[in-house]
C-alpha cells in the first residue's frame, strides 16, 4: 500500500502526476494534516507530496509512529530536494 499525503489544493496534481506512476500499485490519498487516528499498517509505503511548512510537521509525526523516511523530491512549494534518512524512534 502507498500512501500520498498531500495537501487539499494538491488532490488534482496528484491525481494527474503521481499516481499514474503508481497504477500498478494499490494506493491511497490522504490530506495533510491527516487525522489524529491516521497510522499506515506496517509495510506501508507513505509518500509526503508537501511542501516546507508542512514537511517540517510531517517529519517529526512519522518519527512518532516509526516510520522511514526517504527522498524527498521538489513539489512546486518545495522546488529544493531535500534527502532524509531513517528517523530515529526517541
């Protein structure tokens, strides 16, 4: 399962850009902030279409529930790759 967070304005971007190149992949979006109850089952693959601001909310919520972090590549909020690695648990 991938999972793209996103922001609401970016639904249609997504639609268009990313997930074609999922389409052999099951998927799901999912708006940012996402809710409280919000956690990808294990194995899950979540996918952060953010820009600066929320990235930077995004990064400490998926150390909370452990999740790996990877590449970040440019959205049009964020025209900077950014390159992260494994987030520690504490």
């Amino acid at each position: 399962m991938y999972y793209i967070l996103h922001q609401t304005a970016d639904i249609e971007t997504v639609k268009k850009n990313v997930l074609p190149l999922l389409s052999k992949c099951e998927t799901r979006t999912v708006e940012f902030p996402f809710p409280d109850d919000f956690n990808a089952e294990e194995g899950a693959t979540v996918i952060a279409y953010l820009n600066d601001e929320d990235l930077r909310g995004f990064l400490p919520l998926a150390g909370e529930r452990h999740w790996l972090s990877g590449e970040y590549y440019p959205t049009p909020g964020t025209p900077i790759p950014l390159k992260v690695w494994e987030l520690p648990a504490n």
